[in-house]
C-alpha cells in the first residue's frame, strides 16, 4: 500500500511526460477529488496510505488526464462565480474569463433574461442565483447540454425559474426580455487547429466554432446582433463574451444593429472579453 506523497509523485511524473501543462497541480487536484478533501488539505495527508481501490480511481483519473482530458469532465464539475456547476463533454467548461460577463450583467437591471447557447446553464442560472425574483430563458441546439443545466438548474434552486428549451438560437424563443446575453462559439476552423488538445479533442465543437464560419469566427455574432434588437425591450440590453481579437468587430456589428453606449470590457488579464450595449428606449 502506498502513501498519498508516493501516489502524487508517480502521476505529476506521467503527466508530465505526456506533456502536461501544470501536472503537478493537476495531480494534486485530482487526487484530492478522489481522497474526498479540499485540495487545500491535501498537504496535511500526504504521508498518510491510500487504500487500493483509492490508488485505482487516482490512476484512471491520471490516465485520462494523460490523454488530455479536462480536469473539470474528469472530476465531473467546476466552480464558477461561487457555485458548483455540473460539466460533461457535452458542454463547455465554464471559464474564470467568464465571470467577466456575469459581472457586466449584473450591473444592469433586469427581470428576465435569455441565454442563448447556455450550454452548462453556468451563465443564466448564476445570473437567476444572484438576482432573486428574475426569470429567465436558456436556449441550446444540444438536447444532452440542456439535460445537464436542467441538472444544475436544479441543484442551485433556480428550476422554477428557468425556461430550458431546444432552439437555433433565436428559432424557439417568443416574447421580449430585458437582457439578452451570450458566450457564442466564436473560434474560427483555422484557429482550432492551433488549440491545446483539451479544446480540440474533448470539448464541443458546436460550443467552440460557428456554423457557416467563414475563417474570421463571428458567424454568430451577425447573427445575435441583427436579430437581438426584435427580442429586447425598450432599452433593453446584450452582453456577449468574445475572443480576444474580436472587440472591434463584434463592436461594429452591435453599432450596425442599432445598439446605443456600447462598451468593450476587459478580462482580469488585460484582455477583451466582452461587448455590450442597448437598444434606445
């Protein structure tokens, strides 16, 4: 039977030879997971022994880990905003990034809201969560993402509230709403092949690359800008998550559709991850 300390010591060295970037925190959180600690804890008892059927579950975790898995699929969720949020290969993991849109939203008013591609339901069920009495909508073309933010939707309290439904984005949606917000896929073809193989290999592509992508990755954006302003109130407001190159574009395309004070909000790394603005009341 070996201790915590030789289990960790034998995974950060597999995963590093399988090219790893962070193996030994990697390792450390994986093994945590399967010790059933905090990994803030896991110091504390690493000289102690782990059973066999322990030692078993940390190794197929670092096998999969080995061939790139996510480690949020192979623990099964991440915390995102405060919250725990379910993960599978059918949806994308919620980013830190992210948390910048959350942030942009809750500065505004709202009552109800739809998410368009709500995947995990990370965006709008967070949003539910923080804003008591708010109602929302979120929409997916992936039946299975929808099964797991019903999944979450429920383990954060917010079902009642949240309108889960099958669309093409705007496709099954009817009536207006205060607040439209988004994380498209917005990686062009080209773009994905220069991505690490947990993108490439693991996460959706339907959530990474838009339909009809023409090389520049903002299909979607043309696409929620032209037709966002039929679904919104009077002054009501769009929040979307861009890539990093794409803060010009995607802001041309919202003063294009009409949207008034639009801004170009940066992420915690200097970069620009977000674009918002509203229709006139």
């Amino acid at each position: 039977m070996s201790t915590a300390a030789q289990a960790l010591a034998a995974a950060v060295a597999q995963l590093r030879a399988a090219g790893i970037e962070g193996a030994p925190r990697d390792a450390r959180w994986l093994l945590a997971h399967v010790l059933g600690i905090d990994a803030a804890r896991l110091t504390l008892v690493l000289p102690d022994p782990i059973s066999d059927a322990q030692a078993a579950r940390f190794c197929s975790a670092i096998e999969a880990r080995a061939r790139h898995q996510p480690v949020a699929q192979i623990i099964g969720y991440r915390d995102f905003w405060g919250r725990r949020f379910r993960v599978t290969p059918d949806v994308l993991d919620p980013r830190p990034e992210t948390e910048t849109l959350i942030d942009a939203a809750l500065a505004r008013d709202f009552s109800n809201v739809l998410d368009l591609g709500t995947g995990s339901g990370a965006i709008l069920l967070t949003l539910l969560a923080e804003r008591a009495g708010a109602q929302g909508v979120g929409v997916d073309l992936s039946p299975a993402a929808l099964r797991v933010a019903a999944e979450n939707a429920r383990q954060h309290g917010v079902q009642d509230r949240a309108q889960l439904r099958h669309s093409d984005w705007f496709s099954g949606v009817t009536g207006r709403f205060d607040l439209i917000v988004s994380n498209p896929p917005y990686i062009s073809a080209p773009e994905l092949d220069t991505l690490s193989a947990e993108l490439r290999q693991w996460e959706p592509r339907m959530a990474l690359v838009p339909d009809a992508d023409d090389g520049s990755g903002l299909a979607a954006y043309r696409l929620i800008c032209a037709q966002a302003p039929a679904f919104l109130r009077p002054g009501g407001g769009l929040v979307v998550e861009i890539g990093v190159t794409q803060g010009q574009d995607v802001q041309e395309l919202f003063t294009r559709a009409g949207f008034e004070d639009i801004a170009v909000l940066r992420d915690l790394s200097g970069h620009d991850r977000v674009v918002l603005g509203h229709i006139p009341q």
